[in-house]
C-alpha cells in the first residue's frame, strides 16, 4: 500500500519538476526585449489643405492721411473722430492771413509789371517812328550812315526792353498764380467719401506744411467699405502664397463668427527694409529688426462687417496647397531618424582595370592594382555612409508584432494628416501612437503590443 | 494411564506498537504537495507547533519577494505597468478629476521617485505582509466554516498550521506565474484561463473572472478543503463544498467591488 503511494509521490514531483525546469529553460534563454504600447492606423486617403496661418490687423483698403500742403494755424475744424464725410466736405481751414497777403503782393507785383510793359511799349513806339523818318532822309541821302544806325538800334533797344517787360509780366503773373494757389490750400477738403478714422489735430494747432518737410498728419480717412486683413507671414512661408488664394479669418473681437477672404497682394520685401517695397511700410520699424524676417501679406474681406475698426486683430489661414485623395497617415505618426543607407561596396572589375589605375593610383602594377582600386573605393562610401547618418523622415509599419522603420517623402499637411508622396501604400497598418512610443523608443524591429486608445470612453464592463 | 495435554505455549506478550515517527518539516512541506491527507492527519493528531505554519509562510514571503524582484526586471513587465499608470491617469483626466498639465506633472513624479527599485521595494514589502495576512486569514475562514456549517470545533492554532502548510502550493504557483510572466512578458500570466486573453485588462471584469479560474488556486482551495475535513473529521465531500463555495463567493465579490485585481 505504501509503495503506490510512494510512487504517486514521486510521479507528481517528477511532473512538477519537469514543468518548473522547462520553464525555467524557456525563461532563461529567452531573448527579451521590451514590447511598447502603441495605436495603430491604416493608411487611408483624404483630401488636404495647406494652411498658412498669419497674424495681422484689420485695416480699410483706402486710406488717406490728410497732411496740410501750407503751414499755419487751424482756424476750422468742423469735423469729429468717427464722422462720415464725402468727397468735396471741407475738413479744416488754416489762417489765410499770409497767403492773401501773399496774393496782394504778387498782385501788385503783376500790375507793376504791366507798367513797366506798357512803357517800353510806348519806347518802342517812338523808337520805330524815329527810325522810319530817319530811313526816310537816309535813303534821300540827307543823313549820315552813322546817325541812321544810332536809330536804328535805338528801335532795336527798345523792342528788347518791350520784350523783357513782357517777360516779367509773365513772371509776376505766375507769382500771383502760385500765391493764389497758397491761398487756396488753406482750405482742405475730403479727396473721398469714408470715414474719419483718426484726428490728431485740434483748432488753434499749428501745423507744418508738406512743402516743407513731412508734414503734421491731421487725419486719417478710411473707406470702410472695403476692409482687408494685413497679416505678417515668415520668410519659410511667404513662398507659397499667392495672390488669389483663398483664406478663412478669425477676428478677435467676433469669436463666434468666421469670415472668408482672399489675398491681394503679397509684399516684395520684408517688413523693416523698406526699398522697393510693394506695400507702404505702415508697420515697417527703424533700422535693423532683431525679429524674425516677416512679409505682410494683404487678405481682402469678403463678408461686410460695419462694426469692424481699423487695428482690430485678426488670424488668417491661408489656404496655400490642395490635394485631393492623397495618401495620408496621422500627424504623429510621422517622426525622424537616422537612417543607415544601405552601403554597397561593388568590387573591381578586372576588364577595367587599367582605367582603375590611371584614375585612382596611378601605379602600373596588375598585382596592386584591385586592391588599390578596392580601398578607394571602400573609403569613398564610408565618407558616403558617414555623410549619410541624417535625420530622415521616417513611419513604424506593423509587422505582425514588431515594427518596420519605413522611410517617407512627405508632402503638404493640416491640422491632422501628413500626406505620403512615396514610401507607403494604401490600407498598410502604421504606428499612430503614443507619442513618446513614436518619437523616441521605437526602432525597427521593436516588439509591440497594439494597445486601446487613450483617449475616448472606457471600455464598459461586461 | 493419564495422558496430559500439551500445554499451550503462552503467548508472548506482542511488544506495542511503535508510534509512527513524526513527519520531519521538510517532510510535511513536501507531502502537503502530493499527499495532503497524511500532512493533515499528523496535524490533528499532534500539539501544535510554531513552525508548522511559520516556516512555510516565510518560504511564501520569500519567494514572493523574489518573485516581485524578477518581475520588476522584466523591461516588458515594467513597460505594462507604466502604460497601466498612465491610462489610469488619462481616466482620471477624462473624467475631470485632473487637468492635462497636472497629469504631465503625475507621470513626471512618478518616473522620477517610482522607479522600479522603488516598486520592487513597496512591492516586496507588501507582499511580506500579504503572505502572513493570507494565512491567518484563510485560518478564520477555515475555523468559522468549521463551526458554522460543519458543527464541529478546532483550535484556531490548528487552522492556522493547515493554511500555512497549504500555503507552499501558492510558492508553487508564485513560481509558475513568475515564469510565465517572463516568458510572455505580460505581467498577469499566471497558469489560469486569463493566458487566453492577449490583452489582459485587470479593469474588465471578464478578464478578472478568467484570471480567477486559476489552477493554483483551485489545487490550494482543494487542499484547504481537505485540511478542514480531517480537523473536523467531516465528510470530505461536504468541507469541499463549504470551502468551495466560501472561494467563489470571495471571488465574485472582490470583482465586483472593484478589488478582483487583489484577487490575482
């Protein structure tokens, strides 16, 4: 009775033993290696949008500063910040006080001319009637040759004199024209129907002229009419936008509401440089920027927006590229590595051989000739391979359990999608997530384990 | 003449029988595998001894302890439980409890101050005390069952040198799980049903119930169940559906509380 019962004994600890030891094995040798998490998608076509997003102001397409041409006192001003004007509504007065003073002067200057024009009229009459008697005793040889001539120029002197009066006739009467037109500027009118969307001036403020120098900015008009989006765009970007391409804007002050437009005009140089600017340097700084080099680009406003003020903020995306049905994977998926190019080192051939040696060593012997060939050869693509380590654009295919390293050419991109140029074909599983999985731990051939999704509702328990 | 009868001899005296020598420890540590029943007869028969249950409750302690150590060096086993931290706090983020930055800063903290040397440590601490509370536990259990539903009393002292003694069938299984979960690289891979389930998920409940059918478990209830038919001297049959019964009852209740993970 106690044999089979040793037996049992000893069958179960054989049987566990074997168990334990097998698994032990397994365990043992078992090549390890980390399995990391990860979300997987398929590749899939979509249609694409490249965004350039800009900020900017909101700004009316027309605006006129009002600068006086004449300096002086503002002596009217019946206009108000804010009021609607139309072309031809006086805007300010200066005090004409100088200017008529001026005009009188050029008047009185004009009218001396006349005179002095009428006198040597009259000199010339007489000088004419003098040398036509004088010819008369001339010809009938009753005056001498040299008293004839001393008429004659006398006649001439006094047409020059005429003429010259005539000539400052003209003078002083451009000089009461041009008071007159200095008189006339002191009076500004609207050159348009709009807004007045800035007075810096007040009356009894004396203001400089243009003429002189740059002028005192009195105010500023605005055809609110027509309001456009001046955004400033970087130089990485400027390169893809275009006039006509169409734009989605959101304006600060109207969260709730999207406003389309579409770009007019792109600048030539950037903001700050100035020269052979296409656009007037409203936002341009003094001197050299430390800043990022920008270019403004002009978005006119398709909708009418009334409550819209000059200055407002505004975000532009500009819609610079489509494509559509285009083979994408998820944003995340795409990250970079060092790629290893794969190094084919071809050996020589021996047909050409004698070529080989004239390039690279120069030597004439048959013997040393392959290897010399070889080395160059070899050295020449390890300095490939080495130049060659650069950070590639890069996907995980799913491979089962482990993953490939799948270099790709990516093309345009929105807010969720990269769009694969070549490298992936459509419905291939790749790695979407998690990031860290993504941008640091996978490598090819790492094991993986598809995980759920960390973002969405939990799973509900059976 | 008279004939006399052969006197029968007289029967010697039959020297009494020598007690059976006591099970050694070692003895009892390995029969309690194979051969239960003697294991437990020797226990109702003899006073009660310290180093019935202390001793294999130190073995379990330790070898969970070492368990926990190869575990914890298992860069897949690490990998599974950092990602089952950062899903807990993603839920906890869904659900409002805590901002996307205070998250961030969660895992932060816990990258920095609880490494694996860290779990390893509370790990191993845990399961210390997990070893000698299991016990004394199952002891009460055993004790309870035997007077309620068997009618029959035992020292509590003896209950506690069955489910320490049954307690190297867990050493066993800590083993096998140990292995298993190496091998796999999964960190719930002990020898039940749950090894069907690629993507155990201690938050699903009918994983929970899978894992539970573990064989180990079921071997260490049976053996406990055995343990209390020879203290009570009940039909083995009824202290298995008492015992049994007592399992599954536990098991479905710490699942459905929420603490089924407690019952892996």
């Amino acid at each position: 009775m106690a044999r089979p019962k040793k037996r049992r004994k000893l069958l179960i600890f054989l049987i566990i033993g074997v168990v334990l030891v097998a698994l032990t094995l397994v365990a043992v040798f078992k090549k390890r290696e980390p399995v990391i998490t990860v979300q997987t998608e398929k590749v899939a076509r979509h249609s694409l949008t490249n965004l350039v997003v800009a900020n900017g102001q909101i700004q009316p397409v027309v605006q006129v500063t009002i600068s006086p041409e004449v300096s002086g006192e503002i002596i009217e001003l019946p206009v108000k910040e804010g009021q609607s004007v139309t072309k031809g509504d006086l805007l300010l007065k200066i005090n004409p006080d100088v200017y008529i003073a001026a005009v009188n002067q050029a008047q009185a200057g004009y009218e001396s001319a006349l005179a002095a024009k009428d006198s040597a009229t009259a000199n010339l009459e007489k000088a004419g009637a003098d040398y036509q008697r004088n010819l008369t005793l001339f010809n009938s040889k009753l005056l001498s040759e040299s008293d004839f001539v001393g008429f004659k120029a006398a006649r001439d002197v006094a047409k020059a004199q005429l003429d010259s009066a005539d000539d400052q006739v003209n003078v002083a009467k451009a000089a009461v024209e041009s008071a007159e037109e200095q008189l006339a500027k002191t009076t500004i009118v609207s050159p348009l129907t709009g807004t007045i969307t800035s007075l810096n001036s007040e009356v009894g403020e004396r203001v400089l002229g243009t003429i002189q120098n740059a002028g005192t900015e009195i105010m500023t008009i605005s055809d609110l009419n027509q309001i456009e989006a001046r955004v400033n765009v970087g130089e990485m970007d400027v390169v893809s936008i275009a006039p006509g391409q169409n734009t989605r804007l959101e304006v600060d002050a109207f969260k709730d509401r999207k406003f389309t437009g579409v770009v007019t005009a792109v600048a030539n140089s950037a903001l700050g440089t100035g020269a052979g600017s296409l656009l007037s340097g409203g936002n341009s700084g003094s001197g050299q920027s430390q800043q990022a080099t920008q270019f403004q680009v002009r978005i006119r406003v398709n909708e009418k927006e009334p409550a819209f003020r000059p200055g407002m903020s505004v975000t532009a995306e500009i819609e610079t590229e489509y494509r559509t049905n285009a083979l994408t994977v998820p944003l995340a998926s795409v990250t970079t590595r060092p790629m290893k190019p794969a190094v084919k080192v071809d050996p020589p051939k021996t047909g050409g051989t004698n070529a080989m040696v004239s390039a690279a060593s120069g030597t004439n012997t048959v013997a040393g000739t392959n290897a010399v060939a070889g080395t160059n050869t070899m050295a020449s693509a390890m300095k490939d391979t080495k130049e060659s380590l650069k950070p590639t654009d890069v996907v995980f295919v799913v491979e089962g359990d482990h993953v490939k390293t799948v270099p790709v050419k990516i093309g345009i991109c929105d807010d969720n999608y990269w769009e694969i140029a070549d490298g992936l074909t459509n419905g291939e599983e790749i790695v979407s997530g998690g990031y860290r999985a993504v941008g640091r731990d996978l490598k090819d051939g790492s094991k993986i384990r598809v995980g759920p999704a960390e973002t969405g509702a939990p799973e509900a328990n059976p | 003449m008279e004939t006399t009868q052969p006197i029968p001899p007289i029967p010697e005296p039959q020297p009494a029988e020598s007690p059976a020598p006591p099970m050694p420890l070692a003895g009892k540590l390995m029969n309690v595998i194979a051969a239960p029943g003697d294991v437990f007869d020797e226990i109702k028969a003899t006073p009660p001894h310290v180093a019935n249950w202390l001793i294999p409750v130190l073995i379990y302690a330790v070898a969970g302890v070492i368990s926990i150590c190869i575990l914890f060096a298992q860069p897949a086993i690490r990998q599974t439980i950092h990602d089952q931290q950062v899903k807990a706090l993603d839920k906890q983020v869904q659900l409002g409890k805590m901002t996307q930055a205070q998250e961030d800063q969660a895992l932060q903290v816990m990258d920095k101050f609880m490494g694996p040397t860290v779990l390893a440590i509370s790990g191993s601490f845990a399961m210390v005390i997990y070893s000698f509370v299991s016990v004394f536990w199952w002891a009460l259990v055993l004790w309870l069952l035997g007077r309620w539903f068997l009618k029959t009393q035992f020292t509590y002292l003896k209950a506690v040198e069955v489910a320490g003694l049954a307690s190297i069938i867990l050493v066993l299984g800590l083993i096998l799980s140990t292995l298993l979960a190496v091998i796999l690289g999964r960190l719930y891979a002990g020898p039940s049903l749950a090894l069907l389930v690629s993507d155990f998920d201690p938050a699903r409940r009918s994983h929970l119930l899978l894992g539970a059918a573990n064989v180990v478990y079921l071997w260490h209830t049976g053996v406990l169940a055995l343990g209390l038919a020879k203290l009570s001297a009940a039909p083995a049959t009824r202290a298995v559906i008492v015992v049994f019964s007592y399992w599954i009852l536990a098991e479905l209740l710490l699942i459905a509380i929420g603490l089924g993970q407690w019952a892996l």
